[in-house]
C-alpha cells in the first residue's frame, strides 16, 4: 500500500524537517505511528495524503507516486480513496450529521458508487446511517446539526465520513486526544471492526503510545525520521 524511498521534505527557507530512508506498509495492515510533538508526524500524514509533495525520494501510494500527479488529479485521487479523520474532526457545524457523513459522496463518483453498494437498499444515506449505528451513534442524531453534538459524539461523525464508501487507505491524525480513556478505548474498538470487513489500510498516528496493543504494527517515527533524530542531536 505505501513505499517510500530517501523521502525528504522541507519546508521553504528552512532546514528538512522529516527525512525517512524507508517505509513499507502492507495492504490491509493496521500501522500505529507514535512520537512527540515536533517529530513530524502531520508531516508524514499530509505527504501520504499528497497534500504535501517530497522534495525528493520516492512516495507511492496503492502504486501512485503522487508527485507525478497534477493538482486536480492527485484531489480526484484522495477522494476516490482516502479517509481522513482529522484530530479536530472539521465536520461543518450547520450540516446534519447525516449530511456531514455523505459529503466525501459529493465529491467522487467511486466513493458514491462504494457506498450505494455498502447500502441495504442502495443508498448512500443508507450507508451512512448503517456506519454511524455501527459506531456508536443513534438513529435520533443523525438530524441533528453536527456543532450541537458533544465531542466523542463528533469524532464518531468524523469516522463515519471517513469510512463511507470504503476507502482503501484511512488516515487518522490524532482523534483520540480529546477523549477519556473509556471513550477512547470504545473508538478504537469500533473503528477497527469497519476497516479489517473490507481489508483496508490504518496509519493512525498519536503520541499516546498506550494504544499500540491495538495495532498490527507499531513504528516510532522518532527512529524513522532522521531530520528529528539532527535536532535532537543538535
């Protein structure tokens, strides 16, 4: 699923800020990537996501190299096959719940397609309703607006949003931070049920090493990434 060779990034004026001599991922692997603040982890994320471009090495992802994809095409390509789920949730406030789950839907053809197949009577709506029940939410707030909903009430929004339409890949940038133990533990639990049906891949990154039973693999970036291994040393 993800290969990277000698990948470097930098940012414009300043010193490389993650440089990884190799990384490997296997389809279908659950990867929980662990380490401090500053040690490149949203970095990381965002050159997987192809938000970010190298400024040289080699990054393919499910065979893609994104950065011989132009801008339109490496969107078009996020959203057939990516899931996010942002460590703020960025769910919009005035939407319903349902209508914040099904808005990857509106923006590729695949992810609507996928989930009008995940659907018992074919319909995305359908599936999303199905994938919050799954998690954890009820039927009775699936109208509501999103903004009126408590905290792990929205990270199981954000989960849902980024399941619909079964992506193969599913990055997850810290959603646990702002949860208690149990409810965070009850996450976990019901994120990895969706995602080992369908054999999608997990890169779940957090500083909470406590999680890394739940995972097939564990990778410290720390002692992946040498431009954070130069800074320590410095």
């Amino acid at each position: 699923m993800i290969h990277a060779r000698d990948l470097e990034f930098a940012w414009p004026g300043r010193p490389p800020c993650l440089q990884i001599d190799a990384l490997d991922i296997d389809a279908g692997a659950h990867v929980f990537v662990h380490g401090p603040s500053g040690c490149g982890k949203s970095t990381l994320l965002g050159l997987l996501a192809g938000v970010l471009l190298p400024r040289s090495g080699t990054l393919t992802v499910h065979g893609q190299d994104w950065a011989r994809l132009p801008a339109s095409a490496r969107d078009a390509r996020r959203a057939d096959d990516l899931g996010v789920i942002f460590q703020q949730f960025n769910l919009l406030p005035y939407l319903s719940v349902r209508d914040n789950v099904v808005l990857p839907c509106r923006f590729s053809d695949a992810r609507r397609r996928r989930a009008t197949q995940q659907a018992r009577d074919g319909r995305p709506d359908t599936a999303a309703a199905d994938l919050l029940q799954q998690l954890g939410l009820p039927a009775d707030a699936h109208d509501r607006p999103a903004g009126t909903l408590s905290v792990g009430q929205q990270q199981r929004v954000a989960a849902a949003r980024a399941l619909l339409g079964q992506p193969s890949l599913v990055i997850a940038d810290e959603p646990t931070s702002a949860l208690d133990a149990a409810l965070r533990d009850n996450f976990l639990a019901l994120l990895a049920g969706p995602l080992r049906q369908w054999g999608a891949t997990l890169v779940f990154v957090s500083h909470d090493e406590r999680l890394a039973a739940r995972f097939d693999r564990v990778l410290s970036l720390p002692d992946l990434n040498r431009a954070a291994q130069s800074a320590v040393s410095a």
